[in-house]
C-alpha cells in the first residue's frame, strides 16, 4: 500500500504542500512548490527516502505548486511530469507574466525558469507508477483554471490539492467560487469512503474538512454580497470592514494577506450573477 508524506512550505512560501507518494521502488511526487529555496528543501527531504523519483504530477497551474519542478528535474532528469492539457496551456500562458509580478517581492528566490509538464494526462485516466494507482479526477475551473484531484484507489486517499484549504484562508481572487462549491458537492459524493484527504494548504483532514470548506466559501460570499453596496467597485472602507469580519470568524488561519485580496474577485463573481439573473 502507498504512503503519502506531506512537505510544507513556510507561511511566505504560501504554506504550500507537496506530496511524495511511497511506492515499492520509489517514489512520486504530486506539486513542487512556489520558490527555490522551498523546492530545494523538497528535494533534500526526497533524496532522504532513499528511494528514486519516480515520476511528477502538477495539479494545477498556479506557480506555488509548479514553479519547483526545473529544481527537481536538475537532480533527476528525464522524468514523466504528468499533468492535464489545460494546465499545460494555462502554465505556458502564464508563467511569464507570474514571474514579472512576484520576482520583485522575492527576487532570486523566485525561480528563473519554468519547466512545462510532458505528459498528458486525460480526465479519469489512470496512471500506474511501480505497484500504485494514480486516478487523476479533473474537476475544470474552480480554485484556478484547471484544478485536478488524485484518488488512490488501493489506499482510498484523496489528494485533494486546493480543492481543500484545510483551516487556511484561501486564494479567491479570481473569482470562481460558486463552481468551487459545485466541484465540494461532487467530490464529497464520489468519494464518500475516503479515509483520508490531504490539502493543497494546511494539514491532511477527514472527508468533513470539504464540508468546512464550503461553509467558508458560503460566509465568504454572504460578506461580501451584504457589506458592498457596489459589487461593481468595493469601496476600501467596505474592504476592510469585510476583511475584519473574516478575520474575527477565522482569527488563528495562517495566509491572512489573502483575505483583503480576495474580495475584489469575488464582488466580480456576484456582479456577474446578479446581472445574469436579470
């Protein structure tokens, strides 16, 4: 049976996991973190197994969760580097313009070079590594533009990546949290005996924590569709006011820069469905 150990980024680093998945005679890992110095950590913590990697998979295109794989590949070249088309496109279309915005915030720690994954991976296929399945579940749109759950069939165990922020505050910004709530339902429903799920920020969880999920996401919509007059243009005055509100609900969560960010996003996404009902 597989055993999944999680590496943690610190909280500047985004508080970001990576999963290295256990095989008889080796080992994969799913996600490689956002910055150098935190995939160099990952790769040390991997050569510690004393096992070869095996093969990579990248759930989504967000940079915390590819932007390491040129460090990785560096001490073993050469490897499958699994992920679905679309975030093989959104990856291409956007890591240049990722690189220009965060390099001045963490200079040479923000790596030069992005390496794209090579193999394709299709919705519901499944992908075998040594003696363990891979089932790589693309939910579409959501978290981010493409975003993808593992199941391991042979240990039950959902890799829930940023599916599931567990007791962290999560990345909203770009506005797509009623599909978020749709892809919870699903993922609760299809994988009702999972036995454990592990989350692309915060620590593993039972099946529930999807549940807690979507009640922050639930909260956070009601924030912002009671306290902005203009879903159009949220004032700062709202912003903050909306911001202290989260805050106090969720005062111990790590990633609290994100919260005042994300509100914009989401004014946006109620904007449109509002004036989409009309």
């Amino acid at each position: 049976m597989s055993h999944v150990h999680v590496f943690s980024s610190v909280e500047s680093a985004f508080y970001v996991n990576s999963f290295v998945i256990e095989t008889t005679r080796g080992l994969v890992l799913v996600d490689t973190q956002f910055l150098t110095s935190s995939a160099q950590q990952l790769r040390d913590t991997i050569r510690a197994h004393g096992k070869p990697l095996l093969a990579i998979v990248i759930t989504h295109p967000h940079p915390d969760h590819f932007n390491g794989t040129a460090e990785i590949e560096r001490e073993w070249p050469g490897l499958p580097i699994y992920a679905t088309q679309a975030t093989i496109d959104v990856i291409r279309a956007t890591e240049a313009d990722k690189r220009a915005a965060w390099t001045p915030v963490y200079g040479e720690d923000y790596p030069r070079q992005t390496v794209l994954p090579n193999t394709v991976v299709v919705p519901g296929q499944a992908v075998f590594v040594d003696d363990v399945e891979l089932r790589i579940d693309d939910l579409g749109e959501g978290e981010s533009a493409d975003i993808t759950v593992i199941h391991l069939p042979q240990s039950n165990q959902l890799i829930a990546s940023d599916l599931l922020y567990h007791r962290v505050h999560p990345w909203l910004a770009e506005g797509r949290t009623k599909q978020w709530l749709n892809q919870i339902e699903i993922v609760r429903s299809r994988y009702t005996t999972a036995t454990a799920v592990f989350a692309g920020h915060g620590e593993a969880a039972e099946l529930d924590a999807l549940a807690q999920q979507a009640e922050y996401l639930t909260n956070f919509r009601n924030y912002v569709r009671n306290g902005v007059a203009d879903l159009t243009r949220p004032t700062p005055e709202e912003k903050s006011a909306i911001a202290a509100k989260v805050l106090q609900r969720y005062p111990n969560y790590p990633l609290q820069m994100l919260v005042e960010m994300n509100i914009d996003g989401v004014a946006k996404e109620l904007a449109a469905e509002v004036a989409s009902a009309r």
